[in-house]
C-alpha cells in the first residue's frame, strides 16, 4: 500500500512539474517602474522619428565629405546608446548629453537642406523635453 501511494505521489509530482515552472517562467516583457506602457511607447516613436530625420537628412545633404557623414553616424550611435538604456530603465545624463551634442553637431556643422535642418531643429526641442521629463 505504501508503494501504491509512492508511486501515485511520484506520478503527480511528474504531472504538475510542467505547469510549475511554467507558472514561475519570469515574463518577456519586464514592467519598468520608471515609466508606464504609454511612455515606452511614445519615447520609442520619438527615437525613430530622429533616427528617421537622420537618415533623410543624410541623404539630401549637400554632398561635403568634411566630417558630415562621420557626424550623421556619431549620432546614429549616440541615439543607439540613449535607446538602449531607456529599454533597460537606466538614465545616464552623460550618454544622454552626448546625444545631445550629437545632434546639435549635425545640426551647427553640416550642410543642410532648410527643411532637414527644420525637422532636426524640432527633434532637437522634443529632446529638450525628453530631458526636461526624466533627466
């Protein structure tokens, strides 16, 4: 009779195990105390639309080969470092600054359509209230 209940316990504890670890599998999607669903996503469409600015920006200036492309890709990788550390919830005011910097070079020292440098210039004021929110 004990061997019935050993294995009968044995048999269940193989049954459940599965739906066990499945219920402690720690979700994909991480909830971040810093900022709710709504902010992740409006901050991710901002940072596209910038790199999306600067791509286009690339691509309708002037052609002047005095740093302007090494400009558009220290930004690219500035914006690259910002968006990985919202994506982790961690604000560093110094990667964030140089992204900044970044920008407002490509901006001050490139050859720019007026309407790129327009689109830039207000990317510019939207990071200014990105900081402003949760620098």
């Amino acid at each position: 009779m004990q061997r019935f209940f050993q294995g009968v316990f044995f048999a269940s504890f193989l049954a459940f195990l599965p739906l066990a670890l499945t219920a402690q599998a720690p979700s994909q999607q991480i909830a971040n105390p810093f900022y709710s669903p709504d902010e992740y996503q409006n901050t991710h469409s901002m940072f596209d639309k910038i790199q999306s600015d600067l791509n286009r920006a690339e691509t309708n200036a002037y052609p002047n080969y005095l740093g302007d492309r090494s400009r558009f890709d220290i930004a690219r990788n500035q914006f690259g470092k910002l968006e990985n550390q919202w994506n982790q919830g961690r604000y560093d005011t110094n990667v964030f600054d140089n992204t900044f910097t970044a920008l407002q070079m490509v901006l001050n020292d490139n050859r720019l359509m007026g309407h790129d440098r327009d689109v830039l210039s207000a990317d510019l004021s939207r990071l200014i209230q990105f900081r402003n929110e949760y620098y």
